[in-house]
C-alpha cells in the first residue's frame, strides 16, 4: 500500500496457504464447502493459474478456464490482540473471512484494503474469488462503443486486468487470485502512520523536502523532527495527529536519466519521539514537457536538459503469477539500463507494478511512462460507485510511489480516444470524465511534478497522428510503409512503435517451441495479430524481409528454412535500428520511441524483442545499437550522399575520431577520410560524407556514373585517447542482397578474471554476425564487422555449473558457419 514503514510496527507476510476450484455459486461462505474438497498449494502473491502450472495442471498448450468458477484460498494463522491484516491486492470478486466471519468485500484487483482483527489463538483466513464471467455478461447500458480488441465489452465494468481478455497477442491466461502479498502487522504502540505526503523540488543548487504526516496516536510532548541528506528540520503539529515541515538542503545532486547524468537518491526518516519512521527515498528532478516552436511536439525536459526518451512497453516478467522476485526484477531491469534504455511505458492492458520496480527504476535512471490501467473500452464512470473506486484506485498508486524520481508521465489510459475515433466518433468522444477529470484530479493532488497526458495516443486532428503530440506508429510496421516513412511522418513522440513477429533464438526455440517454424499451429497460435485482421505480424516482417534482401519469403521459407530464419532475424534488427537513426539524428523532430514491446508473454515469435525466458532476441541488440548515449548514425540523403550524424547525450565532452570508409566487395577501400570531433555535453553534430572525403564520390549511387564502385559504406567513431570504438554505422547503396560470400570469420576463446569471451575478426564485411551457444549468451549479438577490426565479445552463462563454450558463430553473407570450443 505504501513504501513508508515504522519501528512500531511489525510486518509479516501470511503463508501456507492452499487453493481449491469450485464450480461458481456452489458455497457462499466457507463454511459450505464440501469437506472431500481437493486442496492444491498455493504462492502467495500469485494467481491460480500460477499455482495450478506449479501443480502441474495448467500450460499455455492446455489451458484452465478459471472466470466461470469460484477460486477458493486459506491460510491458517495465530495471535492474541488487535492486528492488521493487509491485502495488497485481490483479483477480482472477492470476499474474505476470518474463520466465518466475513470481513472484506473488493471488486477491484488494484485497490489494496487493510482489515482490522481481533486475534484470540488460531484462526482461518479464507478469500472466495467469485466468477468474473456472470459479473462481466450482467445486464447494464450499451457501450457507446464495442472493441474488437478486447473479448468482452462486459470488462468496462470490471476493475480487473485486461491480460488474458486480448487473443490476439495474449495467452489465454485468467487472472484470478491474490496477485500482490497478503501481510499481518502488529504495533508496538499507539502511534503509526494513516497517510504521508511527501515531495521532493530541486530549487537552484540545492532542493526542498516538505511532508505531510497524519499520524494515529498521543502526540503530546514528542519532539519530532524531518531528516534527509544529513540535514534536519523540526516538524510542526497543524493539526490533531497532523505533523508538517519542510527541510532546505543547500546543495543536492540533480537525478537524471539513464545515459544524462547520475541518479542520487535520499533516505527521508522523521523521528518522533522514540519513533522512527522510514519514509523512503526521493531525488531531486524537476520535469516538463516541451511542445516545441509549433506546439504541436511532445518531449521531456528534465532539469532543464532535452531527453530523447528511447526505450519500450513493458510486460510482466511472470504472465502467470504477475509476479516477480525482487532479483529477477532487479536483473531485467538492470540489462535495460546497460543497453542504454532510458523509458519503459506500463500500458494500460497490463497492470500496475510492485514497489521493488519502481525503486528499481529510480536506481537505474530509467523513467516510467504510466498509464493507468484503462484501454479501448468505453469505462461507464456515469456510475457514482464505479467513479469512486477509480478515483481510489488512481489516489492508492499515486501514494504509494509519491517519493519516485522515475515517473515520468502519467496517462489517462491506451487507445480509448483511438478506439472511439477509429470508429467514426466525433471529437467529443474521444475524451470524458474519466481521463478528463478524475485522473487528473488525482495527478493535481498528489503529483503535480508529473505530466499528465489524457491517452496515449493523444494529439493532433486524429488522436493517433504521427505529426502532433503522442502516437502509437506502426507506418514503419503494420502498415507496410517504406523505411523512409519513418522521417516522413514527422512523427514527434511514439509511446508504441515498431511491433514485429520477432523470432527467438535457436537455444530458445529448440527448448519451448521446437515445430515447424510458421507451419506449425503451435507456432501460429503465438504469432501476434490484431482481431479481424487478414494478416499476422509474420506477414509485416516478411514484407520487409523481401524489401530489404531482395527475395521472396514464401519461397525462401520452403527451400531454406533456416535461413528464412536468420534472414528474419536480421531484419527486424536492421528495420529497429535504421527507424532510431532517423529519429535521434539532429533536426528530427522526434522526441521519443518506445517499442511495443519489451518481453514475451509466451515463447513464440511474438512482439518481445527479449523472448519470455529472458533471451535477448537480435531485435534487442539492435536496439542497445540505436540507443548508445554517445552515437554514430548515417542516412541517405541521395544526391547530397551520406550525413553522418553524431550524438553525445551524456554530461561529459566526447573528443573522437571519425572515420569514413566505402569497401569494394566488403574488403576493399575505395575512398576514404577521418577528421577529429569534439561532442560537447548534451549535443549533437550532422556532417556530409563530402566533407569527409574531401571530393566527389557517389557513395549512395544516385548519380550511376558507370557501375556502382562500392557495397558497403562504413563509419566509426572512437575514442581519440584509447581508440575505443563508441559506435558504428553502416549503408548498402546497392541494398543488403541475400548473396552468400566466403567471408572468413576467425574466432578465439579466452579465459580471463571477468569470465569467458570470444575475439572476433572478418577478412571482409561480415553482415549480421550472430552468436549461437546453447550454454552461454553473448553481450553483443547481430552486429556487423567490418575487415581489419578485432570484437570481443563477453559470454555469460546461461545457468550455473561448470559448463565452457563450445558454439559457433555465423553471418547472414557468409557462405559457412565457423565453430569454436575451449582447447
């Protein structure tokens, strides 16, 4: 419910809870339950069907219908006296009771309620999760809209996630059960904590703390004081049980995103009396948003410093539990900031995350784009008690994530003025007392640091146009546009971007899905498609398949399966990395590109550019390429040639060394040129590739003086004191092509203090090189190599033990793969 905690008080989670499935309706109270009832173990927090996989009795293959039953828990528990029980989150229908006593009702699997007991020895505490599916088909208004999206209009009226309810893209999964902890706390004394307002500005140099505490107990007499940074100020009583203060720091480090600068945190405490309450942690940030000259942009401004918001949507690491340990969020998230991610945006189709994520993200720098959990459906907030528990809902986030340097944006909901638009809706549709009033009511109240938008997307005569405020762009994707489009749309902020049928890696698919790639239904019913649609996003990547290497998919699929494969790999790599080059290049008016999305629900060649067990897909790679802090990109200009443009996000200066090169047959310069480069902080540099070279070369072969004199453009930046290449890019005037070359590859394995790694090197360019070693993941995957350049590359072990790397390593123009093993 909150991240603030007391000495007085003591938490524990409940546990040794178990689960039985009863057919809806058939006992309304514990204790008409059949005595024979089956009992099945049960993780809490966790969901049914989480328990039922632990069991053995649930898969993505052989799916349990769960809404049309009652899901049963109970858990034994013992004590004396006066506790709180506290339930973090109950999805969805659910009533609880402590032995036959019926202590709670919720209908909202977001709200989290805190129940007062009276404990006398041991008790049973039971919760009946009742059938979402009579609730959701009940008798109500019509829509004013139906969504083809989501499998029943009869959600609008649920608080529940809409996970499992889109089968287009999503697994087949109900969310039932206690999804988030189920805690008793005992008190040491009277005095605790109802509620903390607390609120962290940076002014000038040094920054401001100021709190609200109301707080239940004798206050009389207790010296009570705020403290933060080493510094303290007293509170002051503005009330009965209310304490207030604020405490001027004179010199504060400012948070910044990842890749911008560092990200400082602070503990807040306040002692009163012999109490000590842990408050959390805030960094000083202060952010707005800037509409540009036109004021038809949308970008981010943190203390005062532009930000080029690169990152993607994220899922649940756990699709059925909706849980994740600490560590295994902690080390998602932390390849995210390595990769150089600086957003993720929760959608409003999944649900809002635990506090562990974000105080994560406020250690790793990465901001947070938050929607609340609202999309596509028409939300009946003409009634009073559905608006109530909205406005609790929105009121319960915004507390518990108060103090969180990472929130960024807070959105009214997904796709909902979208939906209503596409429909042939008016303007006055599209909006409403819903993402109109009652969310930013609550985002006034309670974070007014944070931008508010009403949907994502949001904008323009349309409110998913590309070329005002925020949009979901698919012209580059679904719809088939040509790369150019990318430039052409003059999109200005992508919360959704570049959704793809990205293909596993072979360790993945050879493990979780070894069928027929395509042919297989297993293979088709995990391949993400929108509703009604006469096409599937496998369709989408082979349209640029085709377009990219010159061949027919189809065809290629049946003769080649494997190197349909990699071929397929490939270009959605090439398609991520060549849209951010027109994106981040100086004079793009794009603020911002969030991919949809980050992981894998299932195993398949879905929308993750990470696979659901955690494997980087080449998509991902390409993406940590694009989203360097210090970068290198080329576009074609055609008859103006190659720009070359150079970005420096970070708050240091950058001298570097960039070097220009045009190879015949991948091996052999043609033209060439290097100059020395100085990135001030926070800046960006465009150049022509005549300026590099001095004279007149037709390195995009637009002038087609005689036959094209090259195949691949190369440009390198490197550090001018170590010779560390900072980033590189490539260009194909004559098109990446689909012709196998004898590119030599040679590769040695290494041993040192930091673990294993190959050194990598190509008698000529090797085109998407790719790493495949069922034992160990590389740090860097499809990249190209250029002749004359050594790559190390670190392995990481994919489990524990004693395993050694033995793969081999392969490029999509090389005729033969080249093996490798430890001596």
């Amino acid at each position: 419910m909150a991240r603030w905690s007391s000495s007085a008080e003591i938490v524990e989670p409940i546990a040794g809870w178990a689960m039985a499935i009863t057919p809806a309706g058939s006992a309304a109270t514990p204790g008409e339950l059949a005595d024979n009832l089956e009992w099945f173990a049960a993780a809490v927090p966790g969901t049914a069907v989480g328990a039922l996989a632990a069991d053995g009795r649930w898969s993505f293959d052989k799916p349990v219908p769960l809404h049309d039953n009652d899901v049963w828990c109970r858990a034994s528990i013992q004590g004396q006296g006066c506790e709180i029980l506290r339930f973090d989150g109950l999805a969805t229908l659910a009533e609880v009771w402590l032995d036959n006593e019926r202590i709670l009702v919720s209908d909202n699997m977001f709200l989290a309620h805190a129940v007062e007991a009276t404990l006398s020895g041991a008790h049973t505490l039971t919760i009946a999760f009742r059938a979402n599916a009579a609730r959701a088909s009940a008798s109500r208004p019509r829509p004013r809209w139906r969504s083809a999206m989501i499998a029943g209009d009869g959600l609008r009226h649920l608080r529940t996630t809409l996970l499992g309810h889109m089968p287009g893209w999503c697994p087949p999964v109900d969310v039932v059960g206690p999804w988030r902890p189920i805690s008793r706390i005992r008190r040491t004394c009277d005095l605790h904590i109802r509620l903390v307002d607390l609120r962290a500005e940076p002014i000038g140099e040094g920054g401001v703390v100021r709190i609200s505490l109301d707080l239940a107990g004798d206050l009389q007499g207790s010296p009570a004081v705020l403290v933060c940074a080493g510094a303290e100020s007293p509170l002051r009583r503005a009330s009965s049980g209310r304490l207030e203060g604020e405490l001027h720091l004179a010199n504060v480090d400012p948070w910044m995103p990842n890749g911008y600068g560092a990200q400082p945190l602070y503990s807040v405490r306040a002692r009163i009396g012999e109490t000590v309450l842990d408050l959390g942690r805030v960094g000083f940030r202060a952010i707005a948003v800037d509409s540009g000259p036109d004021r038809k942009g949308f970008g981010l401004v943190v203390n005062g410093r532009p930000v080029f918001c690169r990152g993607a949507c994220w899922t649940p690491l756990d699709v059925l539990m909706l849980n994740a340990s600490p560590e295994a969020l902690r080390d998602a998230l932390t390849q995210l900031r390595d990769a150089g991610f600086t957003m993720l945006r929760i959608s409003g189709v999944t649900v809002y995350e635990t506090d562990a994520f974000y105080a994560f993200c406020d250690e790793l720098g990465l901001l947070v784009w938050q929607d609340f959990m609202f999309a596509n459906l028409d939300y009946p907030v003409a009634d009073a008690a559905f608006a109530a528990g909205v406005a609790e809902e929105a009121r319960q986030f915004l507390l518990r994530t108060q103090a969180s340097p990472c929130l960024a944006v807070l959105c009214g909901g997904s796709e909902i003025a979208q939906q209503a638009a596409m429909l042939g809706y008016p303007p006055e549709a599209w909006s409403g007392p819903l993402t109109g009033e009652i969310l930013p009511a609550a985002v006034a109240a309670l974070r007014p640091d944070v931008p508010y938008v009403e949907g994502s997307p949001w904008g323009g005569d349309l409110p998913f146009a590309a070329n005002e405020g925020v949009t979901h762009y698919y012209g580059v994707g679904a719809y088939r546009r040509p790369l150019e489009d990318a430039r052409r749309a003059h999109v200005r902020f992508a919360s959704e971007c570049l959704a793809f049928a990205n293909v596993p890696e072979p360790v993945t698919l050879d493990r979780h899905l070894p069928v027929p790639a395509v042919h297989d239904p297993r293979w088709k019913a995990r391949t993400p498609r929108d509703v009604g649609a006469a096409w599937d996003f496998e369709d989408v990547r082979d349209h640029y398949l085709g377009l990219l290497f010159g061949v027919d998919p189809a065809r290629l699929r049946t003769e080649d399966p494997e190197r349909f494969l990699a071929l397929s790999r490939a270009t959605t790599a090439e398609v991520m990395e060549a849209t951010f080059a027109e994106w981040r290049r100086p004079g793009s008016p794009t603020r911002g590109g969030l991919v949809w999305f980050l992981r894998d629900l299932w195993p398949g060649a879905g929308w993750g550019v990470i696979d659901a067990t955690g494997e980087p897909k080449s998509a991902f790679w390409a993406l940590k390429r694009a989203f360097r802090p210090v970068q290198l990109t080329m576009t074609d200009e055609g008859v103006n040639g190659l720009t070359l443009h150079l970005a420096n996000d970070t708050p240091r200066p950058v001298e570097a060394v960039l070097s220009f090169s045009c190879l015949r047959e991948g091996a052999t310069p043609v033209a060439r040129g290097e100059r020395l480069v100085l990135l001030p902080p926070g800046s960006g540099q465009t150049l022509g590739s005549a300026a590099l070279l001095g004279s007149f070369f037709d390195v995009t072969y637009a002038y087609r003086f005689g036959p094209p004199a090259h195949d691949v453009c190369v440009a390198t930046l490197a550090d001018a004191a170590t010779g560390r290449v900072l980033a590189d890019a490539f260009h194909f005037p004559q098109g990446r092509g689909a012709t196998r070359v004898p590119v030599a590859l040679s590769v040695q394995v290494d041993r040192d203090r930091e673990g294993w790694s190959l050194l990598v090197a190509a008698d000529r360019f090797a085109q998407s090189v790719h790493v495949i070693d069922e034992a160990f993941c590389p740090d860097e995957n499809w990249f190209h190599l250029p002749p004359g350049r050594d790559k190390r590359i670190r392995l990481t072990p994919r489990s524990a033990g004693d395993a050694t790397p033995a793969g081999r390593v392969a490029a999509v123009n090389a005729v033969a793969s080249f093996p490798y093993r430890t001596a």
